[in-house]
C-alpha cells in the first residue's frame, strides 16, 4: 500500500472534515469500514476525537465502523539501534 498524504482545509471543524473525509473512504456498504486506512494525527487526543466522531455516525446510521489504525508522528520514528535511553525496543 502506497502512502498518501491528505491535508484538509481550515474551514469549518477539523473533526467533522476529516470524519467527512473518512466517511468518503469508506469500503464497507452494511458498515463503514476503515480498516484499510491508517491515521497519523498531530496527537492522541486528536484521534480520540476522531474515533468519537466515527462512533456517533455510525450510531446515528444505525450501524458499525471498523476503525482505522491510529498514531501519532512520535510511533513512526525508529531510532538508530536497539535501544531508546538505555531501555531496550
């Protein structure tokens, strides 16, 4: 799978943007699934909200979503070496 980058404009919220984004990505005709997508958000909260998001309209259209994978920038850098101040990863 190839990475994308999608930046979304500033208007109006930026929860319900992307909410409305994912939901046009969606593979899933009985459920919105997700699945296949991975987010990287600016931090966990960010994606906290998202799921939020995701769940209230899924539960308004009387249905289920099978989330996207979740991160924050931080899970993507690996450092040189086998470990992180001493402690091995």
């Amino acid at each position: 799978m190839k990475a994308e980058r999608i930046i979304l404009d500033w208007e109006g919220s930026s929860v319900e943007r992307s909410v409305d984004w994912l939901l046009g990505e969606s593979k899933g005709s009985s459920c919105l699934d997700l699945s296949h997508l991975w987010v990287v958000t600016q931090t966990n909260g960010a994606a906290r909200r998202l799921r939020e998001g995701l769940a209230q309209v899924s539960q308004s259209k009387g249905g289920a979503c099978l989330l996207p994978k979740f991160s924050a920038p931080g899970s993507l850098i690996k450092p040189e070496g086998d470990s992180i101040d001493g402690l091995t990863i």
